[in-house]
C-alpha cells in the first residue's frame, strides 16, 4: 500500500501545482485585480488624459462587469505598450494583438497556405521579404512579409477590383511591403476579404453599419475609403476605442466625427450622432440607440473571446439594432483564465433570422464567417 501511495504522489503534486496555477492565473485577471493595477499604473504611465478617463469611465460600466478575464489581459498589455511606444506606433504594437499575423505562415492560421504553396506566384522582391520592421524583430517581420506575399495573391485572386486602388497610409505607423508599387499591409488585405462578403452577400450597399470590436478600425477605415457616403459607428471597450478612434481621426481629417462621450438618451446626441461620418460609444450606449437604426451589424474576430452569455446579448442586439447580422470568428477556441471553451455550434442563430452564408475562411483557415438577415 505504501508502495502504491508513494508512486501515485508525483502525479498528485503535479495536479494539484496545476489546478492552483490554473486557479492563481485566473485570479489575476480578475475585475478586482485589473482595477487595482490600473490605479497604480495610470499614476506612473505616459498615456494620455483622453486615455486615462476612458478607462475610468468604463471601468464603471455594466460592461466591464461582464468582461472576460482574457480581455483584461489584453488591455493590461495593449495599456502597458501604448505606455511604451505610443499611440503613434499601434500598428507594429497593439495591433498584433489583434489581427495582426506574426507568426501566421508557421501556425494555424495560414494553413491552407502552405497547403496550396504551389498555386501561388511569389513574384516580389528579396529585399521587400527580409524588410524589418521598427517593432518587430527580424525573424517576426520575415514571416510576417511572407504572410502579407501570400495574402496579397490570395486576395489579388478573389477579388482584385477591391485591392486596385488600396495604398496604405502611414498614420500609425503600418509595417507594410510594396507590391506592384503599392505599400500593402495585412490590414487592407484582410479588410478587403471581409469587404467582399458583405457587399456580395447585401442587396444594396449598406449605408449605415455598427461593429462591435473593432480593434484598430481597419475594416471601417476599408468601407469608408470605399464609399464617402456611408456612415460607420464603432462600439468598443478601452483602450481599443481610444484606438480606433485616433486612427480613424487622423486618416478621416475632413470627416465629421462623433467622439466617445456619455449620454443619458438618445435625444441629447441625436443631431451631432446622426450628422457625423463616424461614430465611438462603449458597450453601455447600445442599448439608447434606436431599434433597426443600421444596414449591417459587424462582429469580427471578437465574440470568441467573450463569456457564452456575453454573446447571447450581441446577438439580440444585433437582432434589434441591424437589418443585417455579419460575424467571423474561431471554429474552436479556448478562452485563456476563463475555462471557457467555443465551437461553432455555440454560435446559434435567433428563431427569426435567416442564414445568408456560413462558411469556412480560407484564411484564417481557423476562421469561419455567417451572415444573416435580421429582418425575417
């Protein structure tokens, strides 16, 4: 007995280290730990006042209650590298956190790239392959470059009336590579994939669209450099919101722009909202924006990392605030320090809703894509 005893304890030791570790770790990101490091850390940072107050206000939303414990350590690390190198450099810095694909060539998410390697034509320059980055390391911009290779060819070939005029701008500073003499980033071409679906899939142009989790505002910034008469509102928590809502300023200078701000009723914003190009508001507000009020309700790479209820409330929202509903997420995903695990079954549709497509990506090959009418 004592024989058995003795050899079972290893294992009992390493499962317990395990469950503590896995207990400690979800513990740190709890709401109760996030708001006491942002206390300490906003007093010793470089981010900004506009910044610091976003964080405040949603820190005291409803929203933030409902918040996973991963998103608080993204926002702990987006918060940390804003700090570090600045808004101005996001695109090489927070934005790999995002969309982003360092390593994408290497992992799951450009798998049905190198399954296809012989369809694509490489034809670019040795020296754009090997470009560094300014925040990224050498090996970390080969793969990305060679990523951004293959989705260019990708996307040249799916739909190349939607790349034709696309040239990156440098408002946060994009690592980016020239191909056929454009500056092409991962963001437009991603972008422009998303962009395909939704127009195709449509019958007319959306002219009014809302995204939740917007990241950067790489597709709003697509959809708008497309068609100036669309309006775009992005419904984001912090500091993503603060984010995109820099980006898309300092690209969109001429447009009229509705910044975050709180709000009581709609009434009280009603003319300064409905008047602007492009609009920010947190979580919270949706719900005192007027039923059916948008064309096209966009949920991209964010609902599997939130809590399953969390994404039941989308979806009604979309239901109520959209005539139609797009979203792109991961077919399988675990959600780190939440014990939450996602398929694509969890993603269940509402009783009046009517499938328009669901689809595996190409790339993300770990992706798939649905949209549906809201209006059935």
């Amino acid at each position: 007995m004592k024989q058995i005893i003795k050899s079972c304890l290893p294992q009992l030791i390493l499962d317990v280290h395990r469950r503590y570790k896995q207990h400690a770790e979800r513990n740190l990101y709890s709401n109760k730990k996030f708001k006491a490091w942002w206390n300490n850390f906003k007093e010793t940072s470089n981010l900004e006042s506009d910044l610091i107050n976003m964080v405040d206000t949603f820190l005291e939303t409803d929203a933030f209650e409902g918040i996973s414990k991963y998103w608080n350590y993204l926002n702990k690390k987006n918060l940390e590298q804003i700090s570090e190198s600045g808004v101005d450099n996001f695109r090489q810095t927070v934005a790999t956190n995002y969309y982003t694909w360092i390593n994408g060539i290497k992992g799951v998410l450009g798998a049905n790239f190198f399954k296809d390697i012989e369809n694509y034509n490489l034809s670019v320059p040795i020296n754009e392959i090997v470009k560094k980055h300014d925040y990224l390391k050498i090996d970390e911009s080969i793969l990305f470059n060679a990523m951004t290779v293959l989705l260019y060819d990708y996307v040249n070939s799916q739909c190349p009336e939607v790349i034709e005029d696309c040239d990156e701008g440098d408002v946060g500073n994009p690592p980016t590579i020239k191909i056929n003499g454009k500056k092409v980033s991962q963001d437009i071409l991603s972008s422009a994939i998303e962009y395909s679906s939704i127009i195709k899939a449509q019958k007319d142009l959306p002219k009014r669209i809302l995204e939740i989790g917007a990241g950067s505002g790489r597709t709003a910034e697509f959809f708008l450099k497309k068609h100036e008469d669309i309006k775009y509102v992005i419904c984001d928590i912090v500091p993503a919101l603060y984010v995109s809502q820099f980006y898309l300023t300092k690209t969109f200078k001429d447009k009229q722009i509705f910044k975050f701000r709180e709000f009581e009723n709609y009434s009280a914003i009603k003319d300064d909202f409905e008047n602007s190009s492009i609009a920010f508001i947190m979580p919270h507000q949706l719900d005192l924006l007027p039923s059916k009020h948008f064309d096209t309700f966009m949920a991209i790479d964010c609902l599997h990392e939130m809590k399953k209820e969390k994404i039941a409330d989308y979806f009604k929202v979309a239901n109520r605030l959209g005539k139609y509903f797009y979203f792109k997420a991961w077919k399988s995903t675990d959600v780190p320090f939440d014990n939450i695990t996602l398929t694509e079954d969890k993603y269940i549709p509402l009783k009046n809703w009517k499938e328009v497509f669901k689809r595996d990506c190409y790339v993300p090959s770990n992706f798939f894509e649905a949209m549906y009418s809201c209006d059935s």
